[in-house]
C-alpha cells in the first residue's frame, strides 16, 4: 500500500468515526431527558435535587409508580387515551386509504385541484383551525364526549398524501388483472392494493397512534369532567400540583405516557425500513 492510499484509508476511517460519534451524541441527546425521567421516578423526593446528581439511583424505590396509578384514577385515563387513540388511529388509516386510492388511482372530474386543496390544508396550523372546531364541537354537543375526542382525528391531509404517494408505486398491471378477474374498484382495493400497502399502514398506524395517544390541545378543549380526561391532561394536572408535588410521582406518570408509545414504536419499527425500501423502488 502506497502512501498515498494509506492516507486516503485513514481520512476515509477518520470520517467514520466522527459520523459515529456524531451519531451518538445524537442519540445521546434525545435519550439523556427519557433516561433522566425514570431515573428521577425511582429516587426518593430529597435526592431528587441532590448534588452531584444521582444517574443511577440505588436502591430503586418503586412506590412512585404505585403513588401516581393511585392518588388519582389513572386506570380511567389509560382506557380514555387507549379507546381514543385506537379509535382514532382505526378509522383514520380507512378513510385515509379511501381517500388516496381515489385520488392515485380512480379518474374523475377536478381531482387534481381537489388534491391540491388537500394539501393546501397542511400549511394551516392548527392553531388557526383550534376555535372553529372548538365551535363546530359545541353545536353538534360533542364536548366532554369521545365523539369530540376522535372524530376531529379521523382524517388528515398528511395520511391521505403519504398512502397516495405509496399506492402510485403499484403497478397499475396489477390492478388490472384484478379489474379484468371481474373484481370491482372496492374490492381491488380492498384485495390488491391494502396489502400491499402493509409497510406504509403500519407506518402511518404508528404516527397516528403516538399522536393521538399524546395529543395535549384537543382534549384541553374538548373535556369538561374529571372522567373524560386523557393521560396528558392527568399528567398536566399532577405537574400543576392539583393532586400532589412530588417530582417522582410526576416522572412516574409520565413514563406511563411514554411506555405504550415506546412499545408500538418498536413492534413496527421493521416497517419503517421496509417502507421507504419499498417506496424507493420503480
């Protein structure tokens, strides 16, 4: 080996390790307030604020788990977020796939500024839309009602763009095969094109769940009572010293906020590459 390729061997190892290490500071950074959040949610209140700070608490106390499940009803806030965000999620990736299946695959007067329409709507923020819902909520007597929490999420522009964009990449051959067997539009898509778009629903699926199961501004205008609440209000209450003031038991309400999103992250994390593998390819 030359002196010249074992300098290009070793600025190409050099750039390696300065990605890797850009890589882990990344990730360092995301999961450093994760970590210190269960950490603090197994300390006792006095070490809480200790100095230096404790990373690893030992022992570990637990009774801020039992403290937080129990000072308020947190089982109902669970199943309140647990029935919205599947709710939500369900009906969403139906209506969603609908709607992008009409506008990738089916011809009809005026779809291309209907869809453009639908996009547009993404450059709204929501909290611009936030009093009309609010509203439209109120005049239909959808408030303090799952109706108020879920219907307001059953569709999005963002879903029907993403599942368009993915449904563009099946061969129209296949559809036609279907067409030509004598199966209709629903049944095509039902049949041909849902399966194949497995990787991009379980994708979408997961967003839409990890937003609904977070979301913190529409429940905050749509509930009244202390039964409807979500975890998000639960644990916006608890930081409000409503119930108590302890910083353990409010980090161990927000793991339980965390743990569900973490899980379905990780059960359909393998969809997430085979998706823009698919999506990449022609």
């Amino acid at each position: 080996m030359t002196a010249g390729e074992r300098v290009g061997a070793l600025a190409g190892l050099a750039g390696r390790v300065l990605v890797w290490l850009a890589v882990w500071a990344l990730a360092a950074a995301v999961l450093l307030p994760f970590l210190w959040m269960v950490s603090t949610s197994l300390k006792a209140e006095a070490d809480v604020f200790a100095w230096p700070p404790k990373i690893v608490p030992w022992p570990p106390r637990w009774q801020a788990y039992a403290d937080a499940w129990t000072i308020a009803p947190f089982a109902r806030y669970f199943m309140n977020t647990a029935l919205v965000a599947v709710t939500v999620t369900g009906v969403s990736l139906f209506l969603n796939s609908l709607a992008a299946y009409a506008f990738a695959r089916l011809r009809f007067p005026g779809r291309e500024p209907l869809f453009l329409l639908v996009l547009a709507t993404m450059m709204i923020p929501f909290q611009v839309t936030m009093i009309p819902t609010f509203l439209i909520l109120k005049s239909l007597g959808w408030l303090d009602s799952y109706l108020g929490l879920t219907v307001p999420g059953f569709a999005s522009a963002f879903g029907i763009f993403m599942l368009r964009q993915f449904m563009l990449s099946i061969p129209e051959d296949l559809l036609d095969a279907g067409r030509i067997d004598g199966c209709g539009e629903f049944r095509v898509y039902g049949q041909i094109v849902l399966p194949l778009c497995g990787p991009a629903l379980a994708t979408l699926g997961v967003f839409t769940f990890m937003g609904a199961w977070n979301d913190f501004v529409l429940p905050l205008m749509v509930v009244k009572s202390d039964e409807m609440r979500t975890l998000t209000l639960a644990v916006a209450a608890l930081s409000s010293g409503l119930y108590v003031e302890s910083f353990p038991t409010m980090m161990a309400a927000a793991t339980f906020v965390v743990l569900p999103v973490l899980a379905a992250f990780l059960a359909a994390q393998r969809f997430f590459t085979r998706s823009i593998v698919l999506g990449g390819l022609k």
